[in-house]
C-alpha cells in the first residue's frame, strides 16, 4: 500500500491537516505526519497536533507529499527551503505524486513545478499560481499534483489522493457520510 | 438536528453542518464562515438534508 507524508509546518490549517491523515489511513494509506521541529505544533487555530516523524527523517522514501494550507503554514513551507528542493525531487521522479491545497499551493509555484498543468487553491490564488491552468473546482488531479481550494474542502481533495494512489474511495464516501452530507 | 436545548449530528463528514449549526445557535453568522471555508465548493447547500 502506498506512503503518504504530510508536512506540518507552524500555523498548519487544522482541518486541512488532521482530516486528510484521517481520510488515508481510513483508506489503507500508510499516511505520517512531518513537523519541521520536536514536539507538538500549533495550528492556525492554536490546536497543538503531535507529528510522528520530524522532517526529513525518511520522507524520500514516501509515495506522496501533501501540503496543507494555513496562514502562515503555507508561507512557512514555501520560505523552507529544503520543502522546496522536496518539492521538485519529487516532480523529478516517475510515480512520486506531489499534493497540496489552500495556501500550500504557493510552495509548489515556489519550486516551479505547476507550469501546464491544471491546478486549483484557494479563492484568488490563480495569480499566485503563474504559468499553470487554474480551475475553479473543489479538487484537481493533473500529471503528478493534486490541488484542493480550503478548510472545508479536505474531503474531496484526500479522496482525490487516495484515488491517485490506486484506492477506490466510493465505500469510504459512504462509511464517512459524505454522501449523506451533500458532499459533491 | 437541533430540538430544544439538544444539537446533534451523524458522522464524521456532517462535522462541518454541526460546527455551523452550532455558530448559529450561539448567535454567530455561519454563512460568512460557510463562504471563507469554500464549504458550498464541496458540499451541497442544504447539507443532504
């Protein structure tokens, strides 16, 4: 079963963040949680949510990454570097898949890797994101990326993961009510 | 659902309709929160209902 490394930097949109690791493991995904220091880390809203692994420990050797949104955790991993280098070794490589949603996407216009693929982010971002295709829709999945608009949008954009690595999520939108909720 | 003092919700996708029932319940505005969640993206406006 595929690996997905989510990365928590400091000010990490909760919900964008815990519910998209709910979803996967749901799913059967190996889904960890990277922070950037030891210990818990405050989220946007000051929840404090304790990583199991401290970047970059063995994240190369993940399936997927996934960048939430938050302010300012998306700014906080685009102005990291070493995301960014994350970033583009894993554009470089066949099967690797690259995710983020929200504020998150700005890290991947960071590392240059959106140029002609279809994306989507949060309300307005389609100018954050130059030289990519923006779609107005709730979750896009184009080449190696899967992009997704905001806080209440983890749902579609972790099935659209899942998806990606080769899960059939239909079950799952059942078991989570998500149909039951009017989830598209 | 709210009946009387009681609020109440399904599963853990109608978190988002329960965490907005309960704004309005305190006098809060979750439609304005509704709109910056981009939650209408996702999930239809009557929440299944």
């Amino acid at each position: 079963m595929a690996s997905v490394a989510v990365l928590m930097a400091e000010g990490f949109e909760e919900g964008e963040t815990v519910t998209v690791v709910d979803i996967l493991r749901r799913a059967g995904l190996t889904c960890d949680l990277f922070a950037f220091t030891e210990g818990p880390v405050m989220g946007m809203h000051g929840m404090y949510v304790h990583p199991d692994k401290v970047f970059p420990s063995d994240v190369k050797s993940y399936d997927a990454i996934v960048l939430p949104g938050g302010r300012p955790g998306g700014q906080n991993l685009r102005e990291n570097p070493a995301v960014i280098d994350l970033i583009r070794e894993f554009d470089a490589q066949d099967g690797k898949l690259i995710a983020a949603m929200c504020s998150g996407v700005i890290a991947l216009a960071q590392a240059g890797v959106v140029a002609g693929k279809k994306v989507t982010g949060y309300t307005g971002y389609a100018k954050k994101l130059p030289g990519a295709v923006f779609l107005d829709e709730v979750a896009v999945a184009d080449h190696n990326l899967v992009t997704s608009q905001g806080p209440a949008t983890p749902y579609p954009f972790a099935y659209k993961i899942a998806e990606a690595l080769g899960v059939d999520t239909s079950a799952l939108r059942q078991r989570m009510l998500y149909t039951l909720a009017g989830g598209k | 659902m709210r009946d009387g003092t009681l609020i109440t919700s399904r599963g853990p996708a109608t978190a988002y309709a329960f965490g907005y029932a309960l704004v309005d319940a305190m006098g809060g505005d979750s439609l304005a929160v509704k709109n910056r969640m981009v939650y209408f993206s996702a999930f239809e406006e009557d929440g299944g209902n």
